[in-house]
C-alpha cells in the first residue's frame, strides 16, 4: 500500500469519532509543507468529502466535547492552510475549506446551538417527539457532534413539515432556524442563506455587487429567458466573486471562512447558470451569437481563475478575449483569432481532465477502497470531478463555438499532417504508445491500420503496419511525429475529440472492416473503398540531403575532445553538424539576412573513448540491459502493459548504468572555453543516422536545453545514452540498415531566448504549392513546435518570389517555454493580443518577407526543399537547423502508401 494512504487508512481507523479525525488533519497541517505537502492535501480534501458526504461513517468515542472543539479544530486547520496555501496548491485548500466546520463566533461559544435544548423542552409538541429530538439530536450534538447529526436533523424537518403532520408553526419554525444553524455550522445551505451575513459586513463592500445579481437572478428565472439574461447572470456571479476573492486569499479568520464557503457556493451557482446558457447557445439559430458567446467564455475562465483552477493561464486567455472584443468589428484575423481562443481553452479542458482523471480520481478510488468506500460511491465521485465541475461547462462552451466558428469561416475541423489516402482497418487507441509498444486489437497481424489515437505527445514512433492516423488533438506540421509520418508516406490529420468523435459515427463501420482515409487540405472523409487489395505502407520518396552540401575527408584519427564547427564531417560528426557547418557558411555571405549560432563539436570518437575507458563489466551491462525484443510489431496476443514495463526498466537500468561515467574534464574545458565559462547552453544529439536520406530518427535522440555549466556533463551523458534507449533500439529493430553499431556526436551551442520560433516549410506540405512557404511560429523557444505540444502555431503562407504574406491561422498554445533560472525549461502563459505578429499587419507581413527570402535563399542552395528551423531574437533572424523536406505528398485524390 502506498505510504500516505497506509497512514491515512491508519489515521481514521484508530479516530471513531469526526472531532478525533479532524484532530488528526490539524495536526497533519500544523506540522508544515515538510509534511502536508500538495500530495498530502489532496488525501486530505478527498477524506474529508468522504466523511462530509457519509461515504465514511463516524462514531462517538465515549468522550463528551460540545461543538465549539470541532470549531476550534477548524480554526486551527485554517491557519495552517493560510501557510501552505500557494497558486498551486489553492484549488486543493479550497476544497478542505469547504467541509471544515465554522468557527465563527456563535460556534466558539461556551454552549453554542442550544437553540436544540429549547425545542427538546417545548410542552406543544407530543412527548415522545420531545425524547426523540433530546437523544438523537440534543445530547447526541452537544456530546460527539459529526456530519450524521445534519442528516438526522434534515430527515427529523421533512417528516414534521410533510403534509397532515399537524406540528404546531412555532414549533416548525423554531425547527427551521435551528437547522439553518445547523447548516451555517458545516457549511452547507442555499446561497442566500450563506450569502446573507456577508451583506451585514460593510467592510466587504458586497451589496451593490449582490443587488446586481438578484436583479439578474430573477430576469434568468423567468420563463423564455434569453442567452443575454443568462450572461448577465454569469458576469454578475463573476463580479460577486472578484469582490470576494481579498478576503479569500487573506489571512485566516472566521470572516474569511465564510467568504471562502460563500464563494464554493457562488461557483456552484454558476455551473447551473453556464448549463442553462450552454443549451440556449446550442439551440440558437443562425447566425451565431458571438459577442455572447466570447463574453460568456471570457466569464467562466476568470471564475476558473478565481478558483484557482490554470489561473494564469485562464486570466491570459480572458485578456486576449477582452481585447479581442474590443477590437474593430470586420478585422479579417479576428474570426481566426476567437478559433484560437476556443481552441486553447479546449486544451486546457484537456490538460485539466487528465490532471482529474491521474491526480485525483485515481487518488480517490485508491484512498476509497482502502478506506471500505462502496464502489458506487466512488463511482460517483469520480463523474462528479470530470462531469459537476465548471472547466465541464467550460468544455461545451469551447467545443460549442470553435465547431460554429469553423462553418462560419469555411474551416475544416482537420488539418492536414499528411495528405494523402489509405485503406486500412480502425482501430481505437488512447494514445500511439499503445500500439507501438502492445498488439493490435481485433486486427489480422498483417493488415494495415488506420490509427485512431485520442492524444499524442508527437514524440512517438509509428508502428509496422499503421498507414493512417487520425489524432483528437491539433498538432504542428513539424512536430516529430508528423515528421516521421511525412517520411513513411502515413496519412495523417489532426483534429479535436469532438471531430474524431464525429467522424467515426459517421464512418458507420465496425474496427474490422476495412475503410478508406483520405486527408486534403479542405477536409477528411472515411469511406468503404471499392474493392483492392490492403496494402502495407512504404517510405515516401526522400528529398535532397543535407549531408552531401558538406561532404569532406575525415584524414587521420583525431584525439581531440571538441572540434571547432569549420571542421565538421559526416565521418567525425554526422549530417546535422555539416549541415550546421553549411549554414555557417551561408549566413557569412547573407549576414543581413540571417545568422547562425555558435556551435562546438563533441565527435563520434569521444563517446567511443569514452566507453572504450569503461570496465569491461560496465560494456557487458550496456550490453545485457539493451538485449531482448526490441521493437517490431509484437506477436498476436502480446500484452502492451508487459512491453511498456519492459522499456520502462530498460531505460531504469541505462539511467543507472550512465550515472557514475565521467565525462573528461579536458572535454568541458574544451567546450566552456569556447562558448563561454557561463554560457547557458543547448546540448543537442548528431547520430550517424539522423539527417540521413530514407530514414526517420527526428526527436528520437535526446536534447537537452538550457544546461548551466555545472550541469554540462549530466546533459552529454544523456545525449550520449540516448542512443540505447527503448524507442532507438525499437526503430532499429524496425529499420535495418540503421542497425549497424550506432555513433553519437553531441553540438553544443548558447541558448538564446527566442522571442518567436519557426519552422519554415519552402514547400507548402499540405497543397504541394511550390511558389510558397508555409511557416509554422510559437511564441519562445522551438521546443513547443517541435515536441507536439497541444496546440496550433501560428501559420503563415509565404510567396517565396514577391514576399506576400497571408495569417492563415493564429496560434493556440498555453504555453511558451523559456529558460528557467535553475537550468531547464519554465511553462509562462502566453497573451497573444500583445504579439505584433497578430496586432500589427505591417510588422507581419515584414517578417513573413523576410522568411520568404530565407527559404528561396536555403532551397536554391540546398538544391531541393527544405524544412528549416529558427528564431526571432531581438528583430535577428537566427536558424538553428535545415534538413530535407521528406515525403511531399502527391498530388489531392491519389494513393499515398
């Protein structure tokens, strides 16, 4: 058993009663995020709804405390919290919040509820009423209180006001306060009711905000109201929340508490209201309403953000949306603009669900059956968190405008990876992995497959046999796997869960029966072909090389650990540093144009040296850890849970193997002495297989970006083992004429933060136009485009002869990736209303000639197209790399297998 559930389940066997299990939360956060880190909050949250909603029974323990210890408890708990509590941790302290009892003054009273003990002796009501009320609710509250006294005061209310009860008004009425009572102690009632007391509190300055809402309130209740009335609604709960947020975040009191269990309930409120709206929205006749629809968007990310759900990222998408909103009406970007905007929140509603599903609902069926939860109980709590949340409504509201926005601006809902047609067998699969790693379901072994995958990281390898993909997310054209797709001749389309979703009921046919993918520019469809035979996919015919602009002699052997970039070969280094050394020297005869960074080489001979130093039981480990079935399609029945494992401790065992090697200290010296003594740097791989003509191996070894000098030797090491990891050996496994014995150099450049990164296609991949280039940007650096990181770019198309630039669509992303101060990489939410790129035309259409002049120049003299990849560095035009560009498609409507 895990050890933070062994000791929770121990927690609360040895602690009957509510009071004693709220002890040991207190104490659990008392003793500081040493010990209550976010792992341990998050148990926390989910064990106090289980006790909260009674999937947890709770007993007495044969000890008397009043209410007012259960107070104090949570008073203590809520100063704890007020420590721990960061912006990411403040979804999870909201959650314990909310099922804390209160402290306010009235509950830290000697004697607090005793409204009960006047009603147990009220001489209107029948005796054994009087007795009943005494020892189930009276005694039982003020000796061992706990969530079942609610239950039991709630069920005590419906039977004596059920219709021919005859109970005397006074009486019911005394009832009814002490139940509101009841209910302001664990924290649960309507919103008026929670909302109520704030307003006497002059300091939060709430009425005017409230006022507004109960004018909006009873506008939506009518009948017929409209989607407008229903917004109104929406930004009233908003505003409400932003007035109550200070006093949320602040310091811990009782005041606090309860605009924090106020606000839980206004966000409750708001998920029935966007409900409503949603439905309206989608029944709306044409023309869409976009105003409402971008408003009410804008609303429910800053509710997200005021819960503490991807707050900054919420709180960049509402800026774009409100000076989007702002912005002159028939601006041709600005439709592009809201697709983006729905597009980006739909990945944050993923992003957000696979959190859910891995974080917390899995938490919660481990911490529920350790516990003794029934299963259905947990099943409920699971569908609750996807399903009773407001990223839920968030989701509709996504889908709901981009699929209207698409048919309003004749956009297909797929773009084109790789266009083409392929006729093979659907088969479902969560991701790629699972079919590279594990057997086909319900597939022959040697029938061709059309891959339908919900998400990808677009570093995956395409499995033998797989001659389609048509993947639920968007993803760049350059990202690794659509390179790889491009190579093999794999048809490929990228969409959304709603398109595939769609496009499969639509299909009409069983995971059995062979169909027909076909992928244009305009569309996707999946047809019954007529009859032919299924056939197996062949790599698309490779473009010109890069390696043959730089062939050379390599000489003798070479004893130097680092060769200055002049002098790269492809015999000492392979073909991305000659082509790096090609660019060099092109960029010294175009400085005006474009630049290169400064580069030095780790050769092939270094890595071998470096193993050849090695104790011959250190080789025979490298050898044993990197034998076994290595890739290939597995044989009918193989269990892809078992491959992944089996990769899982191959890479275990290589990580371990690597970490006493020693890199020669004359080796950094080489490299720091010529890039800099402080330079943060990229450590990027050079293998003797990438670049070269035919074959695939883009994003397969490793590349490790800002590394600060005292990490240099860790970041070569992983470049270096690179070449022995699971994914490498399975794709030589698959590809033979790489199985050869593998050579690994390591370019070492400055990292510059990119303030935009691109990748120039010189022909467009999609409509084989070749009077222009397609661009691909992302905002920071170009590990966002190149990793498949979910998203769109943006997207220009480039005339390479006059310069004229179209936007053809605006990026997605949530994130751009900068340097970290520590080394690596930081996530930074992007506001794209402050990019020029989008704001200002002239400044657009500058860059895109600029880059339309960079890709004639770099495809002229390479000799054949290419794919180039670069950045945008204070007004600099920097390029990073160039390699062919493989696998054209042919021409709309033929077979591309």
């Amino acid at each position: 058993m895990d050890p933070l559930v062994e000791r929770l389940v121990a927690a609360n066997a040895s602690r009957r009663s509510w009071r004693e299990k709220l002890e040991w939360v207190a104490e659990l956060c008392a003793a500081g995020p040493s010990v209550a880190s976010d792992e341990q909050l998050r148990d926390v949250a989910i064990y106090l709804r289980f006790l909260g909603t009674g999937e947890l029974p709770c007993a007495e323990d044969g000890r008397h405390f009043r209410p007012l210890h259960h107070a104090r408890l949570a008073q203590r708990i809520h100063a704890s919290l007020a420590t721990l509590r960061h912006a990411g941790n403040a979804e999870l302290v909201r959650r314990i919040v909310g099922w804390l009892p209160s402290y306010d003054g009235a509950f830290l009273a000697a004697e607090p509820l005793t409204r009960i003990r006047d009603i147990a002796h009220r001489n209107d009501i029948p005796s054994a009423l009087k007795q009943e009320i005494k020892h189930t609710l009276q005694n039982k509250l003020h000796r061992c209180a706990g969530p079942e006294d609610l239950a039991t005061s709630a069920a005590l209310l419906a039977r004596v006001t059920a219709p021919g009860a005859g109970c005397p008004p006074t009486f019911v009425r005394e009832l009814r306060l002490f139940h509101a009572e009841l209910e302001q102690f664990f924290g649960v009632g309507d919103l008026e009711a929670q909302l109520a007391p704030l307003l006497r509190e002059p300091q939060l300055g709430l009425n005017q905000a409230a006022l507004a809402l109960q004018r909006a309130q009873q506008q939506a209740l009518a009948w017929g109201a409209t989607r407008e009335d229903l917004l109104r609604e929406l930004m009233a709960l908003t505003a409400l929340r932003e007035l109550l947020q200070p006093w949320v975040v602040g310091t811990a009191s009782a005041l606090a508490q309860r605009c924090e269990r106020v606000d839980l309930a206004l966000e409750r409120h708001a998920f029935l209201v966007a409900s409503r709206l949603c439905s309206v929205l989608e029944a709306t006749p044409e023309p869409a309403p976009w105003s409402c629809a971008l408003r009410a968007l804008g609303s429910l990310l800053e509710q997200l953000a005021l819960s503490g759900v991807a707050a900054a990222e919420a709180r960049a998408m509402g800026h774009d949306l409100r000076r989007w909103l702002a912005a002159p009406a028939g601006e041709p970007w600005l439709p592009l603009a809201w697709l983006a905007v729905a597009e980006r929140a739909q990945g944050l509603v993923a992003e957000r669900t696979a959190r859910t599903l891995t974080q917390l609902a899995v938490r919660a069926e481990a911490l529920g059956r350790a516990l003794g939860v029934a299963p259905h109980a947990l099943a409920s709590y699971v569908e609750g968190e996807l399903r009773g949340q407001l990223v839920f409504q968030l989701s509709k509201l996504a889908e709901w405008l981009e699929a209207t926005l698409r048919r309003e601006v004749g956009l297909s809902p797929w773009s084109a990876v790789v266009a083409g047609a392929a006729l093979g067998r659907l088969v479902q699969v969560a991701s790629l992995e699972e079919l590279e790693t594990g057997a086909l379901p319900q597939v022959p072994h040697s029938d061709p497959v059309i891959a339908c995958v919900d998400r990808a990281t677009g570093d995956e390898l395409l499995p033998p046999g797989v001659v389609g993909v048509l993947l639920g997310q968007p993803m760049a054209l350059l990202s690794h796997l659509g390179v790889r797709a491009r190579q093999h001749g794999v048809v490929f389309a990228a969409g959304s869960a709603a398109a595939l979703q769609r496009l499969l009921q639509d299909a009409a046919a069983g995971a059995t029966e062979p169909l027909r993918l076909t992928v244009r520019a305009d569309g996707v469809s999946l047809q019954r072909p007529t009859a032919e035979p299924l056939r197996s996919r062949q790599p698309g015919a490779p473009a010109a090389t890069v390696a043959a602009m730089g062939a050379g002699a390599t000489g003798e052997a070479d004893a130097r650990w680092v060769l200055p970039l002049n002098e790269a070969v492809a015999e000492r280094a392979g073909a991305k540093a000659v082509g790096l050394r090609w660019l060099s020297e092109l960029a010294a005869d175009h400085a005006t144009l474009f630049r290169t960074a400064p580069t030095a080489i780790v050769p092939f001979t270094a890595l071998e040296r470096v193993i050849a130093l090695q104790p011959l039981t250190w080789r025979e480990a490298l050898e044993r850890c990197t034998t076994g079935e290595l890739g290939g399609r597995p044989t009918e029945g193989a269990r892809s849970d078992a491959a992944s494992a089996a990769a899982e401790d191959r890479a275990a065992q290589l990580t371990a193997l690597w970490q006493p090697v020693v890199v020669p200290p004359e080796l950094l010296a080489g490299l720091l002495g010529a890039l800099g003594a402080d330079a943060a740097l990229v450590v990027r791989s050079s293998a003797d297989s990438e670049d070269r003509v035919g074959y695939t191996t883009a994003g397969l070894f490793r590349s490790v970006v800002n590394v600060r000098p005292e990490q240099l030797a860790g970041a070569i090491k992983q470049v270096w083992s690179s070449l022995w990891s699971a994914r490498a050996l399975r794709l030589r496994a698959q590809q033979p004429a790489l199985a050869i014995t593998p050579r690994m150099a390591v370019i070492v450049q400055p990292l510059a933060d990119a303030d935009l990164s691109f990748v120039i296609h010189t022909v467009d991949p999609v409509t084989c136009d070749e009077a222009s280039a397609l661009v691909e940007l992302a905002v920071g650096l170009g590990e966002t485009l190149a990793s498949g990181a979910a998203g769109t770019p943006f997207c220009l198309r480039c005339r390479k002869d006059t310069g004229a630039t179209a936007l053809l669509g605006c990026a997605s992303y949530g994130h751009a990736l900068r340097p970290a101060a520590a080394g690596g990489l930081r996530r930074e939410p992007v506001q794209y209303a402050a990019q020029p790129l989008l704001r200002d035309r002239a400044w657009r259409e500058r860059l895109g000639a600029r880059l339309a002049q960079l890709a004639r120049l770099i495809e002229e003299r390479a000799g054949g197209p290419q794919d180039i990849e670069g950045a945008l560095i204070e007004g600099e035009l920097v390029v990073l790399q160039t390699r062919p560009q493989l696998g054209l498609p042919t021409p709309a409507g033929e077979d591309q297998r």
